[in-house]
C-alpha cells in the first residue's frame, strides 16, 4: 500500500476555535466531527426530531434539538441555528452542504451574530449563488460559459419565445439550485410550456425561488470540476479535477479523481492547467474564501473545449477522492482559512498520486426508476475508514448505524464508498470489492446497482458521458429472490422452531411439529417475495441434525443445511451449491430468543432482499390479491411509493385517463415524484393537493371500462387453500 501524499502540513498561526457547531445531518456532519476532533475542536451537532438517534448527534461532544422532522421547521430555520451557537458558545458554524451551505442570508445573520462562518464571504454567496448572475460574472474574467439565455424574472412566454434562439434540445435550470435538482431536458419545442411548469414547481419547493433559465444542451457532455482553496491573504490555488459524468438526473452516482478523460489524452496535462486557471479565475473574481468547486461542461467530441457551469460555494459530496489523491484534508484548511491562516500549500506541491473513485450509496430502488425507500437498518456490515482492500485503500463516509430509521424528509443517500489505487483499474476494482462487502439490511440501497455500474466495459475504458446512466440502465440485469434465499429463509425458521419446541421442553401431545407414526411430516413454511408472490418451502427431517431437505412449491426434493460460520453470518448449503448470506431475522411482537420472526432479511455481495414469514391469513390474502387480476394486469390502485406529501393533482374525479397519464405528484426525500395512471379508465382521486400521505397510501383508483371479478376462481382458490392447510 502506497501513501497517497507528501503535502505540507498546514502550520498553527494562530489559536484555532474552541467551539464548532456542524450545521447538517448525516454523513457530512460526521465527517466534519471526525476532522474537529482531530484538530482539539469541541464540536456541537444539531438534529431535528427525525434525528434524535441519529449517528452525528452520538458522535458529537454536544447536541442540540432545533425543532421538527421537516427541514423548513429544523434545519434551515436560521434563528434555531444561532440559538444554539448562543446556548453551546459556538465561536464558528460549519454549514456542511445543502442546507444553508449556500445561504447568503445566513452568512449575514452569523456576521450580525458574531459567529464565524466556515465558508466564504457574502459577495461570493450572492454572486455565485444565483446561476443566472455567476454566468453573466464569470464572462468578464474570461471564463467560458455554455451558449443559452440567462436573465432574471423570465416569464413562461418570454422563455419559449426566446428557445428558438438557443435551440433544441436544451435544458431548463433553476437560477437558484443545486446538485442537480430541478433541471430538465426538453427534446421538441412542443413540450417545453408543460416542462417549464413542472420546473417551476419543483424550483419553489426545493429552493425557495422558481427562476428558471435555459441552456443550449452540450451532446455527449463530460461533467468535470476543479477544486479550488482561497485564503483570506490573497492565494488562490486549485486541487486538480474530479470526473463526475456517470449522472442520473443530474445526480452524481460515481466521482474520480483525476478524470480519465485528461489522463487519456496526451495534452491531457496542460488542458487541467488551462481548467484550474479558469477556475482560480472564477474563484478570485468574486474574493473567494475557504474551499470551493468550479464546475464545467467538457464535450466527449472536443475536450479542448469547456463551458464554465456553475461554482458551488461550499464543500462538495465527492470531496473525498481529492483528498485521497492529494492527502489534503479540506475540511481542515476550511476551518484554518475561516480562522485567518494563510494556506501553506502552493501550487506547485499540489501532486496528484494514484487514482481514487467514489459511489454514493442511496436508501432506494434502482429497478423501480430508483424509488427512494424508507425502513430500518438492522444489520450494518460497512468497512471501516480507511480500511485496506486487495489491490488499495477503502474509506467509508457514513451515517449509519444499526437501528436508525431512515426519514423520508431528507436526501435518500446515506453514505459513500472510497477507493484508492495505484491506478484507475485498481481503484475501480478495490471498490468493486468494497461494495460486494457493504451490507446495510432492513433497507434497499443501491449497491447492487453500483457494482454493475462501475463493471459496465464503457466505465472501465473511461467512456463516459452523463447519458450513459440512461442508456445502460434497460441492459442491466438485477439479481432476484430466487430458490437459495426462500431455502434459506425457511430453513431458518424451522431451525428456531425446532429448538423453540427442546428449549421449552413440551411433549408430542404439545408440540405442532408434524410428529406422527413413521415417515416425520415436513414443516410448511410460507415466505412472501418482494415481487408481492408466495414461496411454499416443505422441510423434510430434522434441521438440527443436518439431515434436511426442501421442497420448493411442490418440487424436488434437494439436501440442505444452514450453518452459521460467523454472527450473523449463514452458509447455505442447498443441492450441492453453497452461498453465505448476512442474515437478519425481525420479530414485530415481543422479542424473545427463537421467537419465529415476521420477516427475514438476507444479504450477498452487495445485494439484498427481504422476505415476509406468512401467516395462514397472509398467505391467502396474497393469493387472492394476485387471483384478482388476470396475469400480467395492471394494479388499478395507485399507491403512494413512500410517505410525503401530495404537491399537485392533474385530473379530477370522474375524468377519463390513459395509461401512462399524469394523475398526481408526491415529494418526498426532496424528490416530486409523479404517478401516473396504470391503464385506461375513469378515475378515482382520495386525495388533495397538499395532503400528507402514507407508504403504499392508495392515491387514486382506476376503473376500466368493462372491470368483471373472477368470483369462481376466487372461491375455488379458497377451497384450495383450505385443503392446503
């Protein structure tokens, strides 16, 4: 394993703050407690309702509840945060990103305070805080910018009219946002007045300001930003480049650094010159202060060419693979700068050793249009940080921990994974081995996901644009609960209850255990897939004695045992074939040691599924729910994907739909996500706009023009089962 830097240390000028307050939640704020410590900084974490147990409110020396789940009432409720520098004597206030990261008006409010902000000054705020303003900037210090049409308080009519100029396809931008959110493609000029509607909506609920400009979309475009560090004395220097094209929705998925593209070529070297230069242009036309990222447009076609984007005003998600490639700690040189040292590292000791790549872990459903999901974690297996892998070195930045519920009022993504090389295809190959370790069961990630991103051949040749997410999503092969996991799961549960009936010492005449004279009746377990369908698994002999065998829905009969080599921990042994899962059982009554649990959570490489224990009453009313529809039906009932809230409702009741129309949209996790009708009908709406709404809520109801029920075969299915059982 190789040192990934020999930077300067910085050197103490003067005494640091005694007391940070870390303005954020999750992973982040962790990470910056992590730093504080290590500097002698107390450290104050905040936390909503929602957060009251969660991983940064432990790990701080201090933490102080500002108010409820929802982050208008808690986290960006700027007099609440300044309250509680008051009450814990917080000399400094580190924002963090997201939330008030980029709030002039909270810079201004801990000025007023006295309290020092661990960001750049206000001038830099409002400038770059607004799109529309930092490309209009920018221009005047010969940074390039993307052709489009940016001025404040455009109207819907003065926008389309002004499209034709830019030309399509194009994208729509909010003036006031971030990461990504908010922003739209638009493909023909006919759907832009319906886009821009949309987009306005989502501008005002996330950001507070529906200004929207428009941009000439860039083809094959690679997403590719500088870090740059400013101090307070006039040095300005850049970090070299991360790549951040492997998008959805204009999301990050996976970061490196440096990008692939400009290793490639051989004047990859004076093109990074010419793009650090550009973005200490930026940053120095505006004073900039503390750590900062200047993001561009580069063309796959041309790569000599790039178009300044935005500068984000804060510490970005990806911060990590610079730090792994230069050994500079930011968020240490954020604290120093904003407590006036002057940076010890010039340009010329920045060196670029190794390669590094991150994935961001999110709380969600890749197969579902990467659904954000809720739920309870209740078996972590995370790597810790910096951790050695096979071919480098692993960090883990996280939030979690086992038992934490994850809240649908925040951003679904709950960690990241780091990985360093020596090279690119080491890194790539190090975190594919760290990600096959992470097991996070009780809820869906998309670490699955990740692996298969991240083996794709174009990735691993350094072909990437931000399209491609898109493009490969329809090839990718997710991985199912297949016979091993249902074998598992049921031989597990006949385990417990075979040692639940010794344990309690119960006779024959007690006991429910299939006992009779000659050949021992097997055990009938019932498991409920994800999919909504219904596993028999019949388990013959006794688990105990390692002398069983299963019957998957009336199948062969296949020798199996279940051993466990290590906590929570199990070896599958099923026909032969062997696999080892991370097991968690949950009980949802009173926990008791062998108690039969109510679902069953397995774990494998980076996958996971979840599989529900099945009561008589359960199992049939599953049996029946699939009955009454025809085979490949749709459901007519829209359900809510997760809780949130109802922000607009397009139709009315008794309205004739298609499928595929827009009926309503929900946000939630800081998401507008829009649920469409599941075939035609006359539809039913149960709710408004502005409701709050449950997981799995029914939203709306489609009744199709001739809806029959199959009666008969219901009850026939009735009969059946009663004779099952």
């Amino acid at each position: 394993m190789t040192s990934t830097s020999t930077s300067p240390k910085p050197r103490a000028l003067k005494p640091l703050f005694g007391t940070v307050l870390v303005a954020n939640r999750g992973e982040i704020a962790c990470r910056v407690i992590r730093t504080l410590r290590a500097l002698g900084i107390r450290s104050v974490a905040v936390y909503s309702d929602a957060d009251a147990g969660a991983r940064h409110v432990r790990e701080a020396d201090v933490a102080v509840r500002i108010g409820p789940a929802a982050a208008t009432e808690s986290y960006l409720k700027i007099e609440a945060i300044i309250q509680a520098c008051r009450d814990t004597g917080a000399e400094a206030v580190h924002p963090g990103y997201g939330f008030l990261s980029e709030n002039v008006d909270f810079a201004r409010a801990l000025a007023d305070a006295g309290i020092t902000f661990i960001g750049p000054g206000v001038e830099s705020l409002n400038v770059m805080g607004d799109k529309i303003r930092s490309k209009n900037h920018v221009t005047g210090y010969g940074v390039p910018v993307v052709p489009g049409i940016a001025e404040p308080g455009m109207s819907d009519a003065q926008l389309i009219q002004a499209a034709a100029g830019v030309g399509f396809p194009l994208l729509i931008k909010p003036s006031a946002g971030g990461g990504g959110k908010g922003m739209h493609i638009v493909e023909r000029p006919e759907d832009l007045e319906a886009t821009l509607a949309t987009a306005r909506r989502v501008a005002a609920s996330a950001f507070g300001d529906d200004t929207l400009f428009l941009e000439r979309l860039v083809t094959t475009p690679r997403h590719i930003e500088v870090q740059v560090l400013a101090d307070n004395h006039g040095n300005v220097i850049h970090l070299g480049e991360r790549e951040c094209s492997l998008q959805r929705r204009h999301q990050k998925v996976i970061e490196e650094a440096p990008s692939p593209l400009l290793e490639s070529l051989p004047d990859g070297a004076a093109i990074r010159a010419r793009l650090g230069e550009a973005a200490c242009n930026a940053a120095r036309s505006v004073n900039y202060s503390g750590a900062g990222t200047v993001e561009f447009l580069v063309s796959d076609n041309a790569p000599d060419e790039f178009f300044f984007m935005e500068m984000n005003t804060r510490l970005q998600v990806e911060h990590p693979v610079t730090e792994m490639v230069t050994g500079i700690d930011l968020v240490e040189w954020q604290v120093r700068i904003a407590a006036s040292e002057e940076l010890t590292v010039r340009q010329d000791d920045v060196v670029l050793t190794g390669h590094s790549v991150e994935a961001r872990v999110y709380a969600e459903i890749p197969e579902r249009n990467f659904l954000p999901s809720g739920g309870r974690v209740v078996l972590l297996d995370e790597l810790p940080p910096d951790s050695a892998g096979s071919a480098g070195r692993v960090r883990v930045d996280s939030a979690l921990i086992e038992g934490l519920e994850i809240s649908s009022s925040y951003d679904p993504m709950i960690s990241k994974v780091i990985a360093w090389g020596e090279s690119r295809a080491a890194a790539l190959d190090t975190l594919d081995e760290a990600l096959a370790g992470y097991t996070a069961l009780g809820i869906d990630t998309n670490v699955e996901y990740l692996r298969l991103l991240i083996n794709d051949a174009d990735v691993r040749a350094g072909r990437l644009d931000t399209g491609l997410i898109e493009r490969r999503m329809p090839e990718f092969s997710f991985r199912h609960a297949g016979d091993f996991e249902v074998a598992a799961a049921a031989i597990y549960v006949a385990s417990l209850q075979e040692h639940d009936a010794q344990a309690e010492g119960k006779g024959p005449w007690d006991l429910r255990d299939g006992w009779r004279l000659g050949a021992r009746a097997p055990r009938r377990i019932s498991l409920g897939t994800p999919d909504g369908g219904v596993a028999t698994v019949e388990v013959f002999g006794v688990v105990g004695q390692g002398t069983a065998s299963v019957s998957i829905d009336g199948g062969a009969q296949r020798t199996a045992s279940l051993r466990f080599p290590a906590r929570d921990h199990a070896e599958l042994v099923l026909g032969g074939e062997a696999l080892v899962y991370s097991l968690a059982p949950v009980c949802t009554g009173p926990v008791r040691d062998n108690a039969t649990p109510a679902e069953i959570f397995l774990g494998n490489e980076g996958w996971s599924c979840r599989l529900e224990v099945l009561t008589r009453e359960a199992r049939l009313a599953r049996v029946l729910a699939a009955i009454e529809r025809e085979e490949g039906a749709a459901d007519p009932a829209v359900r809510s994907p997760m809780p949130g809230t109802v922000v607009s409702v397009s139709v009315s009741n008794g309205d004739t739909v298609e499928a595929g129309q827009v009926l309503l949209a929900v946000e939630a996790m800081k998401m507008e996500h829009q649920l469409v009708a599941p075939l035609d009908g006359t539809v039913h709406i149960s709710v408004g706009s502005g409701d709050l709404v449950k997981a799995d809520q029914v939203l709306a109801t489609i009744h199709p023009p001739e809806a029959s029920r199959a009666e008969d075969t219901i009850e026939e299915a009735v009969i059946a089962m009663g004779a099952a059982e």
